[in-house]
C-alpha cells in the first residue's frame, strides 16, 4: 500500500491550480474583456470572480517565489551561506534536471541579499 503524501501547506500554490504565466496571461484577458464593458451582468460577474481566483493564485506563487529566493540567499553573521531544507516539486526534495547530482557543500558561496 502506497502512503499518501501529506497535503500542501493552506498557503501554498495547488498543483491543479494554472501555472503563474497562464494564470497572469487569463487576468490579462478577463481585465481587456471588463473593460470593452460590453459584457452582460452575469458574464461580467464570473470573469470578475475568475480573475479574483487568478489574482490570489498568482500573488500565493509570488509568496512562495520570494520565501525561496530569500531562503536560497540567506547568510549568517559571518556571511556564509545559511541552509535550510524548503518544500519543491521535485519528489522526495530532488530538482529532476539534477537527479543523482551530489548537493552543493558548506564551500558553495552565496551572495548576501541587498537591504531593502
């Protein structure tokens, strides 16, 4: 018997959900439809909900865009590279382009993140 894996996190993005550029491209196109403002009532009422869907996808793939980047660039006192292990898509943690590769090491510099 297979063990299922745990659900994802509430904030994070659903695999079903569309990938960010298809999600921004949908918006881009219910916000061109909503302005011509020829449009019924009730089609204006579900693209406007769509694109309120689309619109929370899309910043929750943001989030988790800019938590990584942060994790991936973060440095300790001493300017050397933090580590922490963060959830992918890969199974088991592993990016599929580099399957089998060995981990970069404690040795592999990483910049510090500019002040904000």
């Amino acid at each position: 018997m297979n063990p299922r894996p745990p659900p994802p996190p509430p904030d994070s993005p659903d695999a079903a959900d569309p990938s960010f550029e298809a999600a921004i491209k949908r918006l881009t196109e219910i916000v061109n439809s909503l302005e011509r403002g020829d449009l019924p009532l009730e089609d204006s009422l579900r693209l406007f909900e769509e694109g309120v869907r689309l619109s929370r996808i899309s910043q929750r793939r943001l989030d988790a865009a800019e938590k990584r980047v942060e994790q991936l660039l973060a440095v300790d006192e001493q300017g050397r590279a933090r580590t922490s292990p963060f959830a992918t898509d890969a199974a088991e943690g592993e990016d599929p382009d580099r399957a089998g590769d060995p981990a970069p090491g404690p040795d592999v510099a990483q910049r510090p993140m500019a002040p904000r």
